[in-house]
C-alpha cells in the first residue's frame, strides 16, 4: 500500500469530485459531508508524504507500470511533499469555510473544488512536462467556473480577463511542449535534462525557443510583472474559500518555473544551462516593488489582499536568487511609493528597515545561524509589541495598516492585534523548534512554504471577526472602478 500513496493526493479529489458532480442537485449535507472528509483524508496522506521524502530519497510511480521515460510518472520529493502539503492545509481551511453558507450561493461547489485540487497537486506530483500541462488545464477549467461562483458584475468582468489570458496561456505552453518535443524526443522532464547533454548544435536556437515560452507561461500563472494585472481583480472578486485556494495557484507557477528549469536545463545542459536567470531576478524585483505600491493604494480590502499575494510571489523568486534582491526591491518599492503615491507609509517604512538591516547582517555575516535565527527575532519582537499595545489598549496594528480596514471598531483592532500577537509568538516558537530539529535544507523550505500556508490560513480565519466588528468588503461591490497605480 505505501507504493501507492504518491498517486493518492490525484486519485482522492478526483474520485471525491465525480460522487459530488454526480448528484448536483440537493443533499447539501451530503456534498459538504463528503467534501471535508476526502480534504481531511488528502491532509493525512500528504503528511504521510512529507514523512516519506523526509530522509530526501526521490522515488517515483510508473502509472500502468510503463517504466520512464515512456510511460506517465509521479515523483516526490522533499518540495513536491511540502507543496502538496501546503495545498492540502489551505483546502482544509477553506472548505470548512465554505461549508457557513458560500458553497450554497452557486452550483457544484465542492465537486469543482476538489477537481481543482485534483489539477493542484498533479501539477506539484508530475514528472511529464505534457501531463503539466493536462493538470495546468484541469485546475484552470475548475478555477474558472468556481470564480464566477455567486455570480455578480464584478465577478464576470473579472472573469474574462482571467479566461482570456490564461485560454492564451495555454495555448502557448501545448506550442512549447510541442516545440520541445520535437527537438528531443521525450516528454518526461528528467530524460529530457539528459537529452540536452548530447543535443545537436542546430537545434539548440529550436530548444531555447520552447524553453523561454515555458518561461512566458509560467510567469503568467505565477503572475510575474509584467504579467499579473490579470490577478489583483481576478482574486479581489473570488469567493473567500476559492481566493484562499487561488493563493496557492501562483505558487504552482513558481514551482513550474523551479522544477523545469531545474531538472531540464540544469548543469548537464550545456550552453542552455540556466536560461531563465538572466530574467527571474529581476522580474522577481519589479513584481515586489509594483505589488508593493499596489498595497499601499489599495481601497479596498480585497485589492489589498491580492497585492499581498503578489508579493508573496516576488519573494520567493528573489529569495531563490539572493537576499540582496529584498534590499533592493524594499528601497525601490519605497522610492516609487514616494514618487507615485506622494508619501511613505509606515508600515512600508518599517518594512524597509528591517529587510535592510536583517538582510545586510546576513550578507556580512554570511553564517546561517544567524538567517535561522532572524525570523525567531522578528516574530517575538512583533508579537511582544502587538501584545503590549493590546494590554495597554493601544492597537499598534491600526497605526501601521492605517486605512486598510475601513469601518473596524476600535475592539476589532484591538482582537486583531491580540490576535496576531499571539500568532506571531507561536511562530517564533515554531521557528526555534524546526531551527533545532531540520537542517538547514529542510528548515529553509518549511520556512518558505509552511509558514506561508499557515500565515495565509490564520489570516482566512480572521475574516468572521473582522466583520462582525465593522468590516466591510462588499463596499463599492468589492472592487473600486480603477485599478490602483502599480508603479509599472
């Protein structure tokens, strides 16, 4: 049975997704019964997942037991297990959510819910750049339908840019794999990096073609600027549950952009080795600064939310790169704010100090205790401020977010900052205990995609609070007329 669990986080949701497409009328408690139950059942195994890859041991399943690279392959590995993880935590938390009363405001909520966990995490699982792009295709039919749930101007507006940009996508991604194949044979990614050591001359301007439309594609879904003005509508008007599993959705870009260009074109590649460098970094350092602007003019909540999604995706590219691109990207994200917006917020103010000096002691020191230890640092600092502020009824969260949250009564702020004080505490603990335990290696990926989903999830699970105390998104049907200026 172990052999067969790497196929489990495919086979749940799509087996889950045809019991509840199957019966699409009525029986309310039996779809979210189901729903949860097989999310529930996707966390366990994707634990499972990261237990088994945690001794970094990469194994693969040959579906029909057609060996690679011939047949379709599964592999996991220590990133495939934490992504899948990670996805596996947001659908939890969202179909619960869901389960209040969105699932209701339109049809067939969780059988496309689970679909798109389905396209998730085959894309995350993949070994085959072709099936890539069958799971590309699956999410993205699954994300198009649950956008337009409840309906609503907003909505259907944003949908079209989404539908239009990413039907393009598509089609570019199915011309690259074709391309790719053509110059060498194979789809499956890791005989195709061996194929490249051993490449004709005159085909290698035909490979670097394809590789570079991968490279437009995936920064389309990753939503790399200049191609992300599609998400900051497209996500503003989204359902709460399907924005929360949106968020991971760039992410599946970023880990395409990783996996391909990795395994492809790494150091056996030759003349093609690492094509994509000399344009990631600073497409990573442009996404933060204009996401950057765009938080800081946001008018609305949702808007807001969708800018901190992008920054999230300009972090992790430019981390992969160096900590020099957050210095850079954090003063460059300040002067434009200075230049667009006519003034500097404090938070981004704060912001900026700490990535400058944080990030410069790490490029002095060059120790890695001292990076483990920095978030530690980091999070007890902004959860004993938040927690002082509180007992003092002071709420330090409203003076550093300003407008952000129009109409919050002053408990809210006050439950917001208790709240995320105690949050920030419990990942510092987290930190010093995974610091201790994890090599640096693997301490490094938890930080980067565990305390992501948790900081995404904890933040899911303020939304209730919010608004009972005065929030409201709905205002100006969630999304202002314009969008706000991006520094692009």
């Amino acid at each position: 049975m172990i052999q067969h669990l790497i196929v489990l986080p495919v086979v749940l949701p799509l087996v889950a997704g045809i019991l509840l497409l199957y019966q699409r009328q009525g029986l309310v408690h039996y779809k979210r019964a189901v729903s949860v139950i097989a999310t529930l059942l996707l966390l366990l195994v994707s634990i499972a997942l990261v237990r088994q890859a945690a001794s970094g041991e990469i194994t693969y399943y040959a579906l029909g037991d057609w060996q690679p690279p011939f047949g379709v392959v599964l592999v996991l590995d220590r990133l495939s297990a934490l992504m899948v993880l990670l996805t596996s935590l947001l659908a939890v938390g969202a179909v619960v959510f869901a389960c209040g009363g969105d699932d209701e405001k339109g049809s067939n909520f969780h059988g496309l819910f689970q679909w798109q966990l389905l396209g998730i995490n085959g894309a995350f699982l993949t070994g085959d750049l072709f099936n890539l792009f069958v799971f590309f295709e699956v999410l993205l039919l699954a994300s198009y339908a649950l956008l337009l749930h409840g309906g609503g101007k907003a909505r259907i507006q944003a949908s079209v840019h989404y539908v239009v940009l990413n039907l393009a996508g598509s089609s570019l991604f199915l011309i690259a794999v074709g391309i790719l194949y053509g110059a060498t044979g194979t789809l499956n990614m890791a005989d195709m990096g061996y194929k490249l050591a051993s490449l004709p001359a005159e085909r290698e301007g035909l490979v670097t073609a394809g590789a570079l439309m991968l490279l437009v594609v995936f920064g389309l879904k990753a939503a790399i600027l200049p191609l992300y003005f599609w998400l900051p509508r497209a996500y503003a008007a989204a359902p709460a549950p399907v924005a929360a599993l949106f968020a991971i959705m760039t992410k599946v870009g970023i880990y395409a952009i990783l996996r391909v260009y990795s395994l492809i074109f790494g150091e056996q590649a030759g003349r093609l080795v690492a094509l994509e460098q000399p344009w990631v970094w600073w497409l990573a350092l442009a996404t933060l600064a204009a996401a950057g602007v765009g938080v800081m003019a946001a008018r609305d909540l949702r808007l807001l939310v969708a800018y901190l999604v992008l920054i999230s995706v300009g972090t992790l590219l430019a981390i992969i790169k160096a900590t020099g691109a957050f210095i850079v990207a954090a003063i460059a994200a300040l002067i434009t704010s200075k230049l667009v917006l006519g003034h500097v917020s404090k938070m981004l103010m704060l912001s900026t100090v700490l990535i400058v000096g944080f990030g410069g002691m790490t490029i002095l020191l060059r120790d890695p205790f001292y990076v483990q230890v920095k978030p530690t640092v980091l999070y007890a600092f902004f959860g004993v401020v938040l927690l002082i502020g509180w007992l003092k009824g002071k709420a330090f969260l409203q003076w550093l977010l300003e407008a952000a949250f129009e109409g919050l009564s002053q408990e809210g702020w006050l439950k917001l900052s208790r709240n995320w004080g105690f949050f920030f505490l419990f990942l510092a603990v987290l930190n010093e205990a995974l610091r201790m335990s994890l090599s640096f290696e693997s301490w490094l990926w938890a930080k980067l995609w565990v305390f992501m989903g948790l900081s995404l999830a904890f933040t899911f699970t303020q939304i209730p609070m919010l608004l009972r105390h005065g929030l409201d998104p709905e205002r100006n049907e969630g999304l202002p007329d314009e969008e706000p200026p991006t520094g692009a």
